[in-house]
C-alpha cells in the first residue's frame, strides 16, 4: 500500500533537495568514516568502525523512507482548491471563543508545518478539527491542555 502525501510544489522541492544531500554527501562522509577505520586494523575490536557502520545504517534507513515520500508525493493544484471551506493550503482566520483572540494559520502537509511562520499540519489537532468547516462554523477541538472553541472568521486561498 502506497502512503500517498500532499505537497506545495515548494516542499517537495525541498524533500528532493534534502534526498539529494543524504545520497550525495552524507553517503560519501560515511564511506569516507568506514574507509578510515578500516584502515586502523582489526574490525573485530574497532569501535569507530562499528559507529560508522551504525551511521551507516541509520543513513540508509532515512535515505529509503525519503524516497518513499518522494515516490508517493503529489503535487497540490491550488487553483482547483475550494475557498469555501478549510482545506490543505487553505489560509483560515480563527477567533478563539474564549478569550476573543484572533489566530491565522494556514493548513499544510506534515512535512511542511512550521508554527513559527503559522504553517500548521492538517494532521495535527487544531487541522483536524479545521478541515471540511467554513466560515462561521464553531469548532470544538480536543488539545493537550483541554478543549479550545474556534469560531471560523475567514477562509481564503
């Protein structure tokens, strides 16, 4: 089964970028780690080679699941998103009933959430519980530190 995943062209850009690192450079420091204990004699009690080797290891591991995310990636047509609803990509303003507070996010695929900068993942809680409403919904959304209320003040593109 294929892990289909939604991409800005921008962040599958930059997973093909970080791929390309791991397979160009990380793999020859590596080889290059491995090749130099090896030279230091008996493998067998060689700790330096077993850590390369073990980074080794590990490199491969995420070089592989990269690729798979690479493979099964897609490309979001944004012209095709609807603005009438909380989407991924979608830019929504949310007012937290509470306490009247006015928040913006915009909804993104996993490997592109970047709080900081407003990104939110549409896997995480708060997306979630965002995506399919519109505006002037009210949303109840199950946080690590309780239940938050959001009234949809605005979707846009």
């Amino acid at each position: 089964m294929s892990n289909i995943s939604y991409h800005t062209p921008a962040g599958l850009k930059k997973l093909q970028e970080e791929l390309h690192n791991l397979k160009v450079h990380e793999r020859s420091k590596i080889a290059l780690q491995i090749a130099e204990a090896r030279d230091k004699g008996d493998l067998s009690e060689n700790a330096e080679y077993d850590a390369a080797k073990d980074a080794q290891g590990v490199l491969e591991l995420k070089i592989s699941k990269l690729e798979e995310v690479v493979i099964n990636a897609r490309i979001i047509d944004e012209s095709k998103i609807d603005s009438s609803k909380v989407l991924i990509l979608s830019r929504v303003k949310i007012k937290n009933v509470k306490t009247g507070q006015m928040l913006s996010y915009m909804l993104v695929a996993e490997n592109e959430a970047d709080i900081k900068t407003g990104k939110i993942s549409v896997s995480s809680p708060i997306g979630k519980g965002l995506l399919g409403k519109s505006v002037g919904d009210t949303v109840e959304i199950q946080v690590p530190s309780g239940k938050l209320k959001f009234k949809i003040a605005e979707v846009k593109r």
